[in-house]
C-alpha cells in the first residue's frame, strides 16, 4: 500500500492506497485536526500507520506528503524518515493531482482551486503529460461559480471524471454545489 498524506490549513487528511498495481484502490481514510505542535502529532500517526501495515503482514510501498509550507514538510519528513521509515517524499500539489488523475484513468480532468484561481487541467492520453485547459480567477462571487464557469470548456465526451484538488478548506462544500450539473470527486 501507499500513505498518501495531505495537509490542509489545520486538517491532515491521509489515505492507505493500493499500489498501483491493485488498481489504487483505497483502503482506508481518515482526517487528524492538527494542534499547534502538530508536526508530532502527524509524524507519530504516519509512524504508527507504517508499523500498523507491517504488522498486519503487508508492506508500505511508499509515503507521499503534500503540504503548502514547503520548509514544514521536508521537516516532518526527515522526522517520519529518522524513526525507520522508508521511502517517504514530498509531492508538489499539482503533481499529488496529476497522480490521483493517472489513477483514475485516462477519462479525468483535474479541477485545481487555490485561493485566488480555479484551472481545469487534463492528464495526456500517455497518462503523464498534464496541460492546463482553462483558468479562471476566483471573483467575488465565489470558488464554486469560477469551477462552474471553468467546467463549461470541459473537453466533449472524453472526460468523464472530474476531480476537484487544492488546499482550499471549503472544497467539499464546492463539489457539492457542482455535483448538481457536474458528476464531480
């Protein structure tokens, strides 16, 4: 399996993931509210998820940290690598999106929100090469009225998967509001 860790202002949310070749199946979920000195708190739970794996018999193939403050993460992975950790990297947002999409197939389209701009980006018939299709700034009138605005030149048939990323804290509220017109993850 695959621990994929993200951050989100005061919220990490993790995710045990098939390897690929299981398909990328997940396993299981779960959110932590990080405190003040969560840095910890997140190292001890990736730590204690690692050995609940082997433990169980199975083997953690990788451990993959997205997190906005840069100096945070590779921090928290030097911790989570000097209690016997292997193979634990820090990803870029775009590229965490850019592997959810691959994983999900070649049907879906990323719809990246940040705090300023909205962008729909589609994954290359090879699975690798990303390119942005349209962007759109966030206006007044909200996050979910520039994904709707941007979704409008989604790519005829061919996309049929709509992954909805970023380090916004109000995405769950957006895909809800999109799911009405727009099958949306």
């Amino acid at each position: 399996v695959v621990l994929g860790v993200a951050v989100t202002g005061r919220v990490a949310r993790l995710a045990l993931i098939g390897a690929s070749a299981s398909s990328g199946q997940v396993f299981d979920e779960y959110a932590l509210d990080l405190t003040e000195d969560s840095a910890t708190d997140l190292a001890d739970t990736i730590v204690g998820t690692y050995r609940a794996v082997a433990d169980s018999g199975n083997r953690m193939a990788a451990i993959r940290l997205c997190m906005p403050d840069a100096s945070a993460a590779e921090t928290l992975r030097r911790t989570v690598l000097s209690a016997g950790v292997q193979n634990v990297e820090v990803v870029a947002e775009a590229e965490a999106a850019a592997a959810l999409a691959r994983s999900v197939g070649a049907d879906a389209a990323l719809l990246l929100a940040d705090d300023d701009t909205v962008s729909l980006t589609g994954v290359g018939e090879d699975g690798e090469a990303t390119s942005v299709l349209a962007s759109v700034p966030i206006g007044a009138a909200g996050a979910a009225v520039a994904c709707a605005a941007v979704l409008q030149q989604v790519p005829g048939p061919g996309v049929t998967r709509i992954m909805l990323v970023g380090q916004r804290l109000d995405l769950d509220s957006i895909a809800a509001e999109l799911h009405s017109t727009t099958p949306v993850e």
